[in-house]
C-alpha cells in the first residue's frame, strides 16, 4: 500500500517543500529503503522510527518497505524527516486514517519511545505549508511556539507519535495555538543590564556610537587599552530603536532556521547582538557547511556585529565581510545548494592603535617599532577601511578626569533620539522595504537626499583632495552627513553637519 505525507527540507533560512511517499507490501525480503538523497542523520531514521512505532503500541512493517524523499535531487539532511515516515507507514498499514495527511505539513525528530523532539526551522516551515495552502502543520510541541507567528494556519503541537495518530483519526481533540507575534514582542521586557549612564567622559565617541546607530553606520573605534572602546561598544543594544514587524520577523526566522529555539518568554523584542571571537573562522563568520546554514553575520541581521580585537582576527576571515557590507545580503554556493543569506548589520570594530596598544599615548611609552606598527595596521585592509563610514579615536582618560566626571546620560535618553531618528529615514524610504536606513541609500538616494549647496559641495571637494579620499569615502561622508542631519531633525545639510561628518574619517589619513 502507498501512503504520502508533506514534509520540508530546510536550505538557508528558506523552507522547500519535499514529499516523503512510503509503500509497503512489496514483494521480497524484509527490508526497509530510504531513497531521495538523504544524508547520515536522516538514514539513521529507521531505527528511531520503528522503535518508536513498536514502543507507541503499533505493529512495524512485516514486509518489504520503500520510502522516497521527493524530489530526488534534493540533498535531505536532519532527524525531521521521522514523524512524517513514521505517520507515513502507519498510514500505508491502515493504522492511521490517510486523508487527513495531505491537508498539514509535517516535521519532527522522534525519540525509541515515540516522543517528539524538537527540531529547526520551523518558521520557515510554517510559511512553506501557508504558500502551499495547507490546513495546519503538526510539529513537535518543543519546536511549535515559533511557527505560531504565522496567521492563518493551524499549527498542532504534538507531544509524541501516538498523540499525532489519534489526532488524525480522529480520537482526541489537539487546539491550535493562538497566532499572536505580540507574544514574542512583548515590549515590558526588563531593560538591558548595560547602560551608558555607566559610562564617564568619552563624550565624543558616545556621540559617533548615537551617529552610527540613528543612521545605521559602520563603526571604527581606536584607543589604548582601558579607554573604553569594548565597554562602550556593549551598551549598543540598550540605544538600537526597536524592530518594526517584518524586521522582527526577519530576526527570528533567522534565529529558527540556525536551530536558536524561539520561546515567548525568553524572546526580546529588539535587534540581534553579535560578538564573536577573533578566532572564528571564515564559515563561521560567513555561513555555509555543507548544508549552507547562517553564520554570524545573519545572525546579525538588522542588529550589530561587534569585532572586538579587530587585526586579532585572520585578514583572509575579514576580507569575506566586503561584499555582505556593501550588499546586505551573502551568496553561498556550495555542491549541495546555493542559498542567498540576509546580512544588513551594523558593523563595530574596536582595535588598539599598535600591538602594545599604546601608540600616541601621553601617559604611557609604546614599545612597539615603526615596522611593527605597520604589520598590525596592514591587518586591515583599505577597502574594509573604507567600507567602514564612521572612524572615531579613544584617548585613555586619566584617574583624575574618571573621577571628575558626572555621570553619563542614561541609554533610554540616547534611544530616543537615535528612534526619532530612524522614523525619519523609515519615512523617507518607505517604497524601498529593502533599505530602511541611511547607510543602505544607493547612488539615486544619495543624489536626491544629500543634496549640497554650491559652498557645502566645494568644500567637501577641497577635504577630498587634501586627505586623498576615495569615491566610496566621499558616499560615506555624505550620507553621516544626513543622519547628523536627521538627528537635528533638519530638513537639509548645513555646514555643521558635513563638517563633523569629513572628520569621520580620520584614519583614512592617520593610520592607513
């Protein structure tokens, strides 16, 4: 007997719909067959499922079983494939009702006993089975939470094998949960535990930092140990505006399909903070594996990506953010597939400005030579530099200027702004969902918003010539220049504003 289920492969962050066909009654030894390119976990799914069948109270197959994961040139990869064969089987044996198959998705890894596990992506999955206009989806109840964000459809939360089989004849009732995203936003949340009200002097790289998160800009800190740079570059979380919906939306099927399990009380509703470390590796950085899954920089997406110790990290790793940096988005290709990633974050780098860190620094004598300086600047290549729209230096604050100081501003004061900020821009480009920010303006938003008057335009021409900046610098310049502007919530850039902007990009002439 032939019996069908609906199941799905996740690739990227991007769900692709896969039918599990399973017959049973063929002719021949006692077998069973797992076809349709599967990898070693989801050929590992014999032994659970009939186990799983045995322990649930159910007869296994007596004779020759074939399942088929369609389609065939699609590589499947993970336990999710167990409830579906599983059900699948059963189905083909006249031990679960068909019918009621082919109107829900189905996905989840199953324990010997016949409990559910959970498993990743469900998101996404839940959104496949909506464009496929399925009824529902039945998924572990561990994993059910998170395809909940998605209206109108049924998602049933299933606790083991045997409850998904009397739910499908029919025996015992199984609620839906509630499609509400409020529950993952909810906005009482407790506030972060790193404030800027923590944080004496620096006041003008506190006002970069509140430049660079209104507008969405890329960020250079350079500085001595102990200026600062790390503690500051921390609190960037408690000023990031909110998420709108889609934006949250993105983060979380982000977070789903890397396997971060979604629960509503755990969830924040801000953007994502990421800081790895210097040792990681390109794929961990940039994504991929053989089955391509999200690295740290879609992990970051619509939130920060902290590169604490920058010429700490390998110059090769560092050379792959180039292009993700200009396109917000990273291609990956690889044997088994070529999935496109999303990847418009908000880049931090801190660094010390020589290998003993102390480079310039009054109170304390560097012991580092010339060409030693220079093999640990050279780390950085130009075209990262310029890549990079806002350069802010440290300087080391002496005991008695840390003692003088008041208190800094608290955090929620500097969100304010950078929000009122961020509503400006989300105005100003409300046709393009793609580009919601200043940083991400392209050469047409650029000419229509950053427009300059003739005085404003030869003046930032005679800084171009005199610091020998390059094309993408004089973009960058403009448009911190505009979000300087939208924090003065003017309508034009005036003389102030390019002016604090050009001095943004101090180590273009300084250090590189």
């Amino acid at each position: 007997m032939l019996a069908t289920t609906q199941s799905a492969a996740l690739l990227g962050i991007e769900a692709h719909p896969v039918q599990v066909e399973v017959n049973t009654g063929e002719v021949g030894e006692l077998k069973f067959i797992l076809v349709g390119l599967p990898d070693a976990a989801v050929k590992e799914s014999q032994d659970r499922v009939f186990s799983a069948i045995s322990n649930s109270g159910y007869r296994q197959p007596e004779t020759r079983t074939t399942v088929n994961l369609a389609p065939g040139d699609l590589r499947k990869e993970g336990p999710a494939y167990d409830l579906p064969i599983a059900l699948g089987i059963l189905a083909a044996m006249k031990q679960c009702d068909a019918a009621p198959l082919q109107n829900y998705l189905i996905a989840g890894e199953l324990s010997l006993s016949g409990k559910t596990q959970a498993i990743k992506g469900t998101l996404a999955m839940a959104r496949l089975a909506r464009r496929l206009n399925k009824k529902g989806i039945l998924l572990p109840n561990a994993s059910a939470n998170e395809a909940a964000l998605v209206n109108g459809l049924e998602v049933i939360p299933l606790e083991s094998l045997d409850q998904a089989v009397r739910f499908l004849n029919r025996e015992i009732p199984i609620d839906p949960l509630p499609a509400d995203i409020n529950t993952f936003r909810n906005p009482s949340h407790d506030p972060a535990p790193l404030d800027f009200a923590d944080v004496k002097g620096q006041h003008n790289l506190r006002r970069a930092v509140e430049i660079a998160v209104s507008g969405g800009h890329n960020l250079i800190i350079i500085g001595p140990p102990g200026s600062g740079k790390s503690m500051i570059a921390k609190r960037i979380p408690g000023i990031m505006p909110q998420p709108e919906l889609d934006e949250f939306l993105e983060i979380l099927s982000i977070q789903s399909a890397a396997g971060i399990t979604l629960e509503p009380t755990k969830t924040r509703n801000q953007r994502p903070f990421r800081s790895p470390h210097h040792t990681i590796s390109d794929v961990g950085l940039l994504g991929g594996g053989t089955f391509p899954r999200p690295g740290e920089i879609s992990l970051a997406h619509q939130g920060v990506l902290l590169l604490d110790e920058l010429p700490e990290f390998r110059r090769n790793t560092l050379e792959v953010l180039r292009q993700p940096l200009e396109d917000g988005q990273v291609t990956i290709s690889r044997s088994a597939a070529k999935v496109t990633l999303p990847a418009a974050f908000m880049l931090v780098c801190a660094m010390n400005p020589c290998p003993c860190g102390y480079s310039g620094d009054s109170a304390h004598a560097c012991r580092c030579s010339m060409p030693q300086i220079q093999r640990y600047r050279s780390r950085i290549s130009g075209p990262l530099l310029d890549r990079i729209d806002i350069h802010i230096e440290a300087p080391a604050l002496r005991i008695e200027e840390l003692r003088a100081a008041q208190a800094g501003e608290p955090s929620a004061s500097i969100r304010e702004r950078c929000t009122a900020a961020r509503k400006l821009q989300y105005q100003r480009f409300k046709d393009k969902p793609d580009n919601r920010c200043n940083s991400r303006m392209e050469q047409a938003d650029i000419q229509k918003y950053c427009a300059l008057d003739k005085q404003l335009s030869q003046q930032l021409q005679n800084a171009m010539q005199e610091f020998a900046l390059s094309a993408r610098a004089y973009d960058r310049i403009l448009k911190v220049a505009r979000t300087i502007a939208d924090l003065a919530q003017s309508d034009t850039i005036k003389n102030p504003h390019l002016l604090e902007a050009i001095q943004y990009r101090s180590l273009d002439r300084q250090l590189f």
